[in-house]
C-alpha cells in the first residue's frame, strides 16, 4: 500500500477533491456560446386583430390585383354602353370631271363639271336592334353643259332614316348582348373581389393566431427552462453539501441544455410567424422593422351556430356560388343570341327625305338654250336650297322589305349548339360548387364542435399535469423522489400547456373558418369590397 504522503498519494488526493468541486459547481472548462452578451431587442409594435384586417385591406397586393381587375370589368360595362351612344359623321367632296362631247348642241368640245357637297349626319342604335339617323347634305353642280338652265346650281336634303330587323337581330336582349354580359362579368370580378377579401381576412386572422399560439408557445418554454435552472441550482447546492448525488446535477444540467435548444427553434418560429404576417400587411421587411406583437387573446365562447343554419346562409352569401349563378346567365343570354342568329334576315326600313334647290337661272333668249344666247341671269345663293329642305317644302318616302336567307345558317346552328353545351356545361359546374359547399359547411361545423371539446379536455388535462408535478415536488422535498421524475412532469405540464393553446387557437381558427365557409367574414367584420376599391386608387 503507498503513502498518503507520497507524491503520487498527493496528486490523487487533490484529483479526488477537484473532480467533484468543478462537478459540483457546474462551470465548463470552454465558454458556452450562449453566456455572450445578448443583443439589443428590436422594436415591437402592438396590433389586435381588427387592425391587422383593416391594414391588409388596404394595402394587401393580392387585393390590389384584384381591385385592378375589378375596375377593368366595369370599364368593360362602359365600353359596351357605347353601343347606343350617336355618332356623328361629316363628309366633304370635291369632284372635277372632263369628258369629250358627243353633241356639238350640248357643248362644243369638252363637257366640264365641278361638285362640292357636304354632309353631316347622326346616328343611333335603337333599343330593338335597329337603327336611326338624320342627315343634312349640300351640294353645289357647275357645268359647261348648254342643257343646264340652271348654272350653278345648289342642291341640299335633310333625310330621316329608320332601319329594324324584324327577325334575325331582333329583340331587345340581343341588341344589349354585350352590355348584359358585360355588367355580370363586373358582378363577376366584384364576387372574386369579395372572394379575395374573405381569403386574405381567413389568412390574417389565421397568421395571427398562430403567431399568438407560438408566442405563448414561447412563454410556455421558457417558463419551462425557468423551472429546470431553479431545480438545477437546488441540485447544485445539495450536491455541494453531500446530500444529492453528483449524476443529478449532470440530469439537470441535461435537461436546462436542452430546453435552450427548444426555445431558440421556438423563437425562430416566431419571427418566421411576424414575417408572414408582414407579408400579408405589405409592410416593409427592411432592417429595421418592428416586430409584430399581438394584443389579442384567444377566447372561449361557444357556438351555437347548426348545420342548417350554416347552409342557409353559405348559399346566400358565398361569392364563388354567385358567380357560378352569373356564369349561368351570361351563358343563357349567349344561347338567346345564338338562336336569334340562326333566323332569316327580315329588315324594314322607312325613310322620309325633304329636297331643296336653288342656283343661278340663265335666262336665254326666247327661252331657247339652243340658241346659246343668254340675255340674262337670275342670282340665288345656296342657303335658299337649305331653307326649302328644312321647311319640308316637297316631301318625300319610302319604305322597304328585304329578306336575306344565307346558306351560311348551317353554321349558326353549330354555334347554338355550341352554346347549349356551354349552358349545360356551366349548370353542372354550380351543382357541384353547391356541393363542395355543402361538403365544406358540415366539415367547418363539425371542427367548431370537435375543437370546442378539445379544449376543455385539453384544460383538464393541463390541470391534472400540474397537481401531478406539484405532488411530486412535494415528494422531492422530502426525499421521496428525484430529478428524473420531476423533470419528466415539467415537461409534461409544458405540453399539457401548449396542446391546450393549441386547441384554443384551433377552436378560433375553425370559427373563422366556418365564416368564410358561409361568405360572411366581410358582414361579420363589416368590411366591403367598395372599401378595399375605394382605398386603393
């Protein structure tokens, strides 16, 4: 046996009380990343949920693109009103003609001619399909011409014109065609509007929560490191003093580790959770922005809301049920034309028409232009033509059938069956919208009720985890139990905690759920989709 005073005896005496000492103590040799000076917090801002809503309705960019396609439907309504807008037209023209003469009585060598005529007319489509316009034309005739008596002569006519298609584009329904279309295409995008809206109010509200829930997952964790520090520092000290056994102190060193680790997965999840919630806000995502914290809690109030109920209103309020229901009109107003297309082309057209003329009389003697002796001239200016037209000095009118039956007909045909299946078509489509609607509706009930029950199971078992870890604190204080156990219900009651706020925050989300199931998240939150347009212009 060697002396406790040999040199080897000494060293093995002092390994022997520095081992445990430096065990005990609970000091790493190396510098633990985490003991770095932590860096300054950002700056947070507080927002509810309302006020999340309100700033993704107006600055939103799935909004915005929607809002544009929007107020291009309704430009496109507009566009297809000017149809029955008048036109004004305006001709002018100038015509100058030189011919040989084929009579030496008529002219001696050349016959010479000039003209200038104006005309101005209006123009409106009728309501039926027809057509109606008013003209007013003047013209003024020059000519060598020895026959011509009266040289220059003013020539003017004011013409009422009035054309209707008795059958093929008869109708008021096939003249507005392109306008009833167009304003349910515009009832059409404000349904999509209304759609995007209740989608991105669904994902705010969906974002919040679960940032609230990874929030308090957060606290939940670190309330849970809390406990497992204070128990290794007790380990600490009743290991210094011999009363617990070094391996303890090691477990509970194991455990604090490892609940770091949770809290900083835990926190990146948070800030992924602010980001998103950034990116539906549109607010900047520089270096310098702020935090999002919300000032909201989940709360538990029941729902009463049943099934019936549910449908009720879904098939009132949804917007892609709506839009389906236009859908089906536009493709019957589309039939109705295409049916008309495929008649005989009976037109009527009525047209009553007032002359004027007046021009300088050349006065020959004995009243004989053969004699090509011109004795005098009588002068009258061009405004004497217009006065006799617009005076209905010599009335004049006519009215017209025309029937035009073109062999091209056949392929009409092949355009109103192709209309009907489009009809068809579209009515199986709003069958099955209805449908998965229904689908939709029971599933969103039944997950406000199943949610609802989980959260009062899930509280009573968060209430039972932490009878058991206070019972068993209690049992460490007085020897009857260890580290081990009590750590375990640490983290037991950690995931008592977080299942329950889970369930609460699932219970929250499946009533937001059911609301934009219905198509009532913009009633329930008074929200329009006039005030997402309004706001982004």
């Amino acid at each position: 046996m060697k002396n406790a005073t040999s040199p080897q005896g000494l060293r093995l005496a002092l390994l022997t009380f520095l081992v445990p000492t430096l065990l005990l103590a609970g000091r790493p040799a190396f510098a633990d990343p985490q003991d770095k000076p932590a860096a300054p917090p950002k700056p947070s801002t507080t927002m509810t949920l309302d006020e999340c809503i309100v700033q993704a309705v107006r600055r939103n960019l799935g909004i915005t693109v929607q809002v544009f396609t929007y107020r291009q439907a309704d430009q496109s309504v507009v566009k297809a009103g000017e149809k029955f807008l008048p036109t004004l037209s305006f001709d002018y023209n100038q015509n100058s003609q030189n011919s040989a003469s084929y009579s030496w009585i008529d002219a001696a060598d050349v016959v010479a001619t000039q003209s200038r005529s104006y005309t101005g007319s209006v123009s409106q489509n009728a309501p039926l399909g027809g057509s109606f316009s008013v003209a007013m034309a003047t013209e003024r005739y020059n000519s060598n011409s020895t026959f011509q008596t009266i040289n220059p002569y003013y020539s003017g006519a004011l013409s009422f014109t009035y054309t209707q298609p008795l059958l093929k584009d008869f109708g008021w329904k096939t003249s507005r065609q392109e306008i009833l279309i167009a304003r349910n295409n515009r009832n059409i995008a404000a349904n999509d509007l209304k759609e995007t809206l209740i989608e991105t109010v669904y994902a705010v509200e969906a974002n919040y929560w679960e940032l609230v829930y990874r929030i308090e997952s957060l606290a939940v964790q670190r309330q849970s490191l809390k406990l497992a520090e204070d128990l290794l520092d007790k380990s600490r000290k009743e290991a210094a003093i011999g009363t617990l056994a070094p391996k303890e102190v090691i477990s509970a060193q194991a455990e604090v580790a490892s609940r770091k680790a949770d809290i900083l997965q835990a926190e990146m999840l948070v800030r992924d959770s602010s980001d998103t919630l950034h990116g539906l806000l549109n607010l900047a995502f520089d270096k310098d922005a702020s935090d999002l914290v919300p000032a909201d809690t989940p709360q538990l109030v029941k729902s009463d809301l049943g099934l019936d109920e549910a449908m009720a209103a879904a098939f009132v309020h949804r917007p892609d049920l709506q839009s389906a229901s236009l859908d089906i009109r536009n493709k019957q107003i589309s039939l109705t034309y295409a049916k008309n297309q495929t008649l005989p082309a009976l037109n009527l057209t009525t047209r009553y028409w007032s002359p004027g003329l007046s021009g300088d009389q050349i006065l020959f003697q004995d009243d004989n232009p053969l004699t090509g002796i011109v004795i005098g001239r009588v002068s009258n200016g061009s405004s004497q033509a217009v006065r006799d037209a617009l005076h209905f000095k010599y009335d004049n009118w006519s009215v017209a059938l025309t029937l035009d039956i073109p062999l091209s007909t056949i392929f009409t045909r092949a355009a109103r069956a192709q209309a009907q299946s489009a009809l068809d078509q579209q009515t199986a489509i709003l069958k099955q919208k209805e449908q998965n609607a229904m689908l939709e509706i029971r599933a969103a009930v039944r997950a406000v009720q199943t949610n609802y029950e989980r959260v009062l199971a899930r509280r009573s078992a968060r209430e039972l985890a932490e009878e058991k870890l206070q019972a068993e604190e209690s049992k460490l204080k007085v020897g009857l139990s260890n580290n081990f156990y009590v750590l375990t219900y640490q983290r037991d009651l950690a995931s008592a905690k977080t299942a329950e706020l889970r369930a609460l925050i699932d219970y929250t989300l499946s009533q937001g759920q059911l609301d934009k199931a219905m198509g009532t998240s913009l009633d329930k939150r008074n929200i329009k989709f006039t005030d997402a347009a309004e706001v982004q212009r």
